[in-house]
C-alpha cells in the first residue's frame, strides 16, 4: 500500500525535530552530549519512587488500575492547587486539568483555540517541541527576539499594534518567561507586568510555559505571569518532568474554567486521562513531603555543573563568543561572531566527539545561525570540561 497519496497536508508540511534527530547521534558510545535538555537520571529518586509504587498498589489498587476522569486524580489536583496557590496563582479544582506532559498541554492549547493560518507570536529562539506542534496545527509563527531580560516588549508592541490596524490579532503569545529553553534567560519582573498589560489592552492570551521554575541556583525568585494574571488572560503549564522525573509524564494547565473543559473535552478524544497510576505515585510522592527536599538536592546538583559550564566557556571561549549566565534551568546559549554557522560545522563537531544544538532549530525564522545551545544536565562535570575544550578547538 502506498500511503503517499493519502497523507494529510497537515503532516506533510512537519519536519521531524531537529532534536529528537540529535539524539540518535548523541547516544552514540564515547559521544559528549551537550544537547539533550533531559534531566540527569542520576537526580531520579528510585528509592522513594518505589516505596510510593507500592504504597499506592497496597491501598488502592483497584481504583489506581482502573480508568479515572479525564480532569485527574482529585488528590493530585488539590496538590497542584495548594502548590499554585504558594506561588501566588489563584486557582479552584476547575482550572486545572492534568496533562500527559506539558507537550500535551501545548496541544489541546492548540487545538481548543487555533484554526489553520491563525497566527502565534513566539520567542525567537524558543522551544521547538512547541513550534513542532504549533505548526502541526497549521499556525502562522511570528518570533519576536529575546535578550539578557527576556522577550522584547518594544517589537512585540510594535506586532500588536500593526496587528491591530489589520483587524486580526494572533491567537496568543507563547512564552517560557522563567530560565527559558533553549537560551536560559529570565524575564524580569517589569517586562512580565508589561507583557500582562499589552495581553489585556489588546485582548490577546498568554500561553505561560513554565517547566523550569523550580530549578533556580541562585537570584530572587519572580513569580509567574499567571500569578499577575487578574482577568484570566493567561493560560498557565508546568510539570514534574524536569523536577521529578520525565517517564511519569504528568503536568498540569492553569486556566479560565471554560476553557479547561473544552481542553477537557480535547483530551478525551486523545488518552481519555492521564496514567491513573502515574498520577497517584506523583501524588503519594508529594504527600510524603519527598518533593521539597528532592528538589533541595538536585539544585545543589544542576548548580555546580552549571558553575563548571560557566567557568570552562570563560575559559575556552573568552575571545570566540558571549553566552547567557542562567540562574537556573539547565541551558546556556551561546553566540559566536556573526560569519560563524553553528549548523554547517556540527558535523566537525560529531568528528571530536561532541554535539550540541544549532541556534536556528529554535528560531521560526532559520535566524541566530551563530549561535548554539548547550545543556548541562546529563553531562558529567569532566565531561563538561572536555566538551567545551573540544568545541574552541571547532571555533
């Protein structure tokens, strides 16, 4: 059978991730990775994960196997609840719909409000999981750049306003305001309320994404957007993938209680629910009080690579380039001068035995070909050192 014929345009138009294709080179033996924006397995806590497996087997086990509501597991959800609720975000059991990772999240976003041709202001550069799935929905990207303080209020204003004159607005703005993948950058405090504000003044929703808030390792914590957010023009994503653990797959989405229930309704034409055991080990794990101390120590953990990453650029690529100086996450983004192409020379880079991700597989306009990101996380600390001697000697 010959299925060419019968693909739809929708999938004809997608590439595979320039990612997910990193990887099969990445995991080759003696290859240093500083790709991949995995967690570190060795920060995955196998111990108490187990004990809670068990735990919620021994108690429960007939409901825990057994279907559950598409919404999530009533006692998960009152975690996120109190949990948003400490970082300011106001919220009742009907805002929240558990996700099979925020992946998922970013696609019933999609499909609850986009039509093909809509358009979406993105980041420049900006995660390309979701530039992958908004263009599954047939979106129109605009990116608007990012510098040391986040997305450029000045051009997005500039976007909205000439939006505006035309009488179609974009859909929203999908961002990831807190140590941002891929360039680690930190949107400030001001530029959060600004963005607020240009979302209520020209009635534009904000997709929030915020997977890395919790993994700060150094500067004062600012709360998210949707912790601003008084006339519900946020929608808000988070997860436990890169606090806990990615194989769970569970996260969460903040959001208008109507909203919710279309996403609802999304959902349970795609999975029905969320894993009913996975939810319930997250929930037994954060019932426990495991979480707070877990992430006590995987920060002191993420930290110290980061420190070494910093500290190995400055000394290899002082002369070569300039890079973000995270507070948290697990990225640095790299520039090189402006003739230097990141993509044209990975392929010299595999050759010494290391890789990293082109700047333009971010970028929804094929920009930022100078630059590269590079991820700390799963990377021993010698490793680290070795990969960014090797990647001057490219440079």
């Amino acid at each position: 059978m010959n299925y060419e014929r019968l693909y739809s345009e929708r999938i004809k138009q997608l590439s595979p991730s320039p990612i997910r294709e990193l990887l099969k080179i990445a995991v080759k033996p003696g290859m240093i990775s500083l790709a991949g924006g995995n967690p570190s397995p060795d920060t995955f806590p196998v111990k108490e994960l187990r004990n809670c497996f068990l735990e919620v087997l021994e108690k429960d086990w007939k409901r825990i196997l057994q279907y559950s509501p598409t919404e999530g597991n009533s006692d998960l959800i009152e975690i996120i609840k109190q949990y948003s609720r400490n970082q300011g975000i106001d919220c009742e059991n009907e805002n929240i719909l558990v996700t099979t990772g925020s992946q998922q999240g970013m696609d019933l976003v999609c499909k609850v409000l986009l039509n093909p041709g809509d358009e979406v202001i993105v980041e420049l550069p900006s995660y390309p999981g979701s530039i992958h799935t908004l263009r599954s929905y047939q979106a129109k990207l605009t990116g608007v750049p990012v510098d040391d303080e986040g997305i450029d209020i000045g051009i997005l204003e500039e976007i909205l306003q000439e939006r505006q004159k035309t009488g179609k607005m974009p859909k929203f703005i999908y961002i990831i305001p807190t140590f941002q993948n891929p360039s680690g950058v930190t949107l400030t405090e001001d530029r959060r309320k600004s963005i607020l504000k240009l979302a209520e003044l020209y009635g534009i929703t904000i997709v929030e994404d915020d997977p890395y808030n919790e993994l700060r390792y150094d500067g004062e914590n600012i709360k998210p957007i949707k912790a601003m957010d008084c006339n519900e023009n946020v929608i808000y994503m988070s997860s436990f993938s890169k606090t806990f653990c990615p194989g769970v797959r569970v996260a969460w989405v903040i959001g208008q209680k109507d909203l919710v229930r279309k996403m609802v309704i999304g959902k349970q034409g795609v999975d029905l629910h969320t894993s009913s055991l996975n939810q319930a080990i997250v929930a037994e794990y954060c019932r426990n009080n495991f979480m707070e101390s877990h992430i006590k120590n995987i920060l002191l953990y993420y930290k110290e690579k980061r420190d070494i990453m910093l500290e190995s650029l400055e000394m290899h690529f002082k002369n070569l380039a300039t890079w973000t100086r995270p507070q948290g996450g697990f990225f640095i983004w790299v520039s090189l001068k402006k003739n230097v192409d990141t993509g044209e020379l990975f392929s010299k880079a595999v050759e010494k035995g290391v890789v990293y991700v082109p700047g333009s597989s971010f970028c929804v306009d094929g920009s930022n070909k100078n630059s590269m990101r590079l991820s700390f996380a799963t990377v021993s600390n010698e490793n680290i050192k070795k990969g960014i001697q090797l990647l001057s000697d490219i440079f």
